[in-house]
C-alpha cells in the first residue's frame, strides 16, 4: 500500500451526496490538493432537504425542504471557503448536465437505521429523490461535470456509501460509471484502519481549514471546542452526529483506486457510447425489418374452422411485445422508433414487391389491422413517459 501524500496538480473531482459530506470524509483532502495547486471540484448531489436540523434556532425549518435547502446551501458556501475555495456544482445543474437537456434538481432521498447501526433507504423517498431518478441520467450529468471541468481524477464513496446511505450509494454507482465511461481514474473513500487503501493523505497540516469548515454545518453536526479526550491537542477535531453518536476527525484520509479498468456493460441506452448507441439503434432496425417481413407474410393466417385470425393475433402481440420491451428494458425512444420505421419499411418494400395485387396485405381485417397496429403501438410506446420507475432501483443505499 501506498502511503505517498498527494505531491503533484491535478484536477480532482469529489462527488457527494450531500453538503456536509465533503467536509466531514474529505474536507483534509480536498484543502490539501488546494493548497498544492490543484484545481479542485466539489459537485454535489442534492441539498440535503431531509437533514435534521439540530440547533433552536433553526429548529423550525425541519421539515420545510425549500427552507432546509437554502440554508444548507449557505453552509456549503461557507464550507468550502473555509477549506480554500475549491469550484461547486450542483448535480443536474449548470455544468453538471448535458447542454441538451433542461436543468433539474435532484432531492435528499432520506434515510432510517437499522437494526445493525447502518443507514437503510427511507419508506418515503420523494419521485424527485436522486434514489428514484434514473441512473443513467445521474452518470450522464457526472459525466458532464467531468467534462465540464476537465477533471483527470474523480473521488467518491465506497460501494457501501460509506455507511449504507442510499443516496451515497447511488452516487458511488454513477460516480465510478461515469469515471469509467470518460477514462479518467476513479478512487474510493474508506476508513484509514481498514488496510486497504492505496493512498493516504496526512491531513493534521490542514486540520484548523477542516475545522473552520466542519464549524459551519450547525444544523447537522455539534462540533466539539476541544478533544474531550486529550484537550491540549490542537490538532484535535471531533463532533456528535445527529444520531449522537461523536466521530473524531482521523489524522489521515484513506482512499482505494478502482481496480477494475473496464466499465460493467450498460444496461441502458443512456449508458451507450456513441458508438454503441449507433449499433443499438441499427440493430433494433434490423429487428423491425424482421418482424415486418414476417408479420406481412403470416398476418392472414387463420386456424379452425371459425377461421380465428391466429396470424393477425401473434404478429400485433409480437410488435407489442417488441416494443414495449426494448423500452422497459433500454429506455430508449430512438430504439423503438427504429423498429416501428424497420416495420413499416419491410411492409411497404413486400407489398411493392407483389404488385397491386398482391396477395400479402388485403383488403380485410386482418390486413388493416396489420397496415396500421404497428405505426399505433410504436406511437403510443414512443409518447410513454420516463418508465425508470418500473426498474429496480440501485439500493441499499448521511444527510
């Protein structure tokens, strides 16, 4: 294991869940980059909307997320001056979004313990939670604040968030992603006694910035004048959780280098390069070709002695299904609308192909069932809204 402090620039990109959380895990870290020259930025997630809010005076925001969000917003603010100054960004907004998309805020999901001391996801997640949003959407607006700011290097949580908070979850999964998709180096918060890290940075020279910084976050942590412990210590840094449970600040930061070099396949369109999107959508095309030649030549197919359509039947449940999977499955609309035209071209092409009179698509039920159904399902699936609700969300998963 590596023990070398951080001795060269860079542009380093911390990604957290929520203000606080790049004081209380990084803070020594990202004050030490600073102070070596390194362009640093913070981006974070949500406004912690769903934190506690531990002093009398602002007790009465509790529970009012626009006010709770306000303030926690000037705690950043503070935060970050008081450890050097490093950039902000807000996940979703101005530089940390796709310029082809509108700008969006991603809200604190909340969080309950457990029975095991861990942060579990909360009953009540709000639709606009970063937990319920789409994670391919999360990784593209990382990835834009990758791009946006030129970093070489992204730090984040551990694939346990640290200590089991959905939200940090969620942005230890979009942060490595999206750190993979850009090729740029991805390296993970953990503890500094679990012998795992790769590097350490000695943070006790920068410990009156930390402490400065962790001063400001009055609503969420009570920050200890001295070391109960040991008060003649002036490196000495500790402060109670909301919970009430004291943390000390440790004497270094550990972090873990991602191992594996190669990103895990994408399980959306949004997640495809480029070039994969190309490939997904010639694809899915090829696939409507297929369904339209076949659907063309059996649609008038019938069985028994009542003639039950049986072709018309199989080949509408067959766009259906097609369909309505690609888009369960990709989320894509391109990919639909790529097998509807792939449909309606192999029609069209063996209807040509006949003649006028030919005998492939005619002038009965089964025929104009078989001419329109297609261009109607893949209409109605194309207008659907965003369907990420339906998947599974990336879970387990501090304010």
């Amino acid at each position: 294991m590596s023990k070398a402090s951080v001795t060269r620039p860079e542009r380093v990109l911390f990604v957290h869940a929520h203000p606080d959380d790049e004081t209380l895990s990084s803070g020594g870290t990202i004050a030490t980059l600073l102070e070596l020259g390194a362009e640093v930025t913070v981006l974070t997630a949500t406004r912690g909307e769903r934190g506690e809010m531990l002093t009398e005076r602002l007790a009465p925001l509790a529970g009012d997320a626009q006010r709770v969000a306000a303030h926690r917003e000037t705690e950043i603010d503070a935060a970050l001056a008081a450890l050097g100054g490093p950039a902000h960004l807000w996940l979703g907004g101005r530089g940390a979004r796709p310029t082809d998309l509108p700008e969006r805020r991603y809200v604190d999901s909340g969080m309950q313990w457990g029975p095991d001391g861990r942060a579990t996801a909360a009953d009540d997640a709000p639709a606009d939670s970063l937990t319920a949003a789409d994670l391919g959407e999360v990784v593209d607006d990382v990835r834009a604040a990758i791009r946006s700011t030129g970093a070489d290097a992204v730090v984040s949580y551990a694939d346990d968030g640290g200590y089991g908070h959905p939200d940090h979850v969620r942005v230890h999964h979009a942060a490595r992603y999206a750190a993979r998709a850009e090729e740029v180096a991805f390296s993970m918060i953990v503890a500094p006694d679990t012998g795992d890290a790769d590097v350490t940075v000695d943070v006790l020279p920068v410990r009156a910035k930390v402490r400065a910084a962790v001063e400001q976050y009055r609503s969420q942590v009570t920050v200890d004048p001295v070391d109960p412990v040991d008060p003649a210590d002036p490196t000495a840094l500790s402060w109670v959780m909301p919970h009430g449970v004291r943390e000390h600040a440790p004497a270094v930061e550990a972090f873990r280098h991602d191992a594996d070099p190669q990103p895990p396949a994408p399980q959306t369109y949004a997640e495809m390069s480029g070039q994969g999107k190309v490939a997904a959508v010639a694809v899915a095309l090829v696939l409507g070709l297929v369904t339209g030649g076949l659907g063309t030549v059996t649609h008038q197919q019938t069985v028994g002695a009542a003639a039950f359509p049986i072709g018309m039947v199989i080949t509408t449940l067959l766009v259906i299904g097609l369909t309505v999977g690609i888009r369960l499955l990709y989320r894509s609309r391109a990919m639909v609308a790529a097998i509807g035209i792939g449909i309606l071209v192999a029609t069209q092409v063996l209807v040509s192909v006949g003649g006028q009179g030919s005998p492939l698509v005619l002038a009965n039920a089964a025929g104009y069932v078989w001419t329109f159904a297609p261009a109607v399902i893949a209409a109605l699936v194309l207008a659907w809204p965003d369907l990420s609700g339906l998947r599974s969300r990336t879970a387990p998963g501090r304010e």
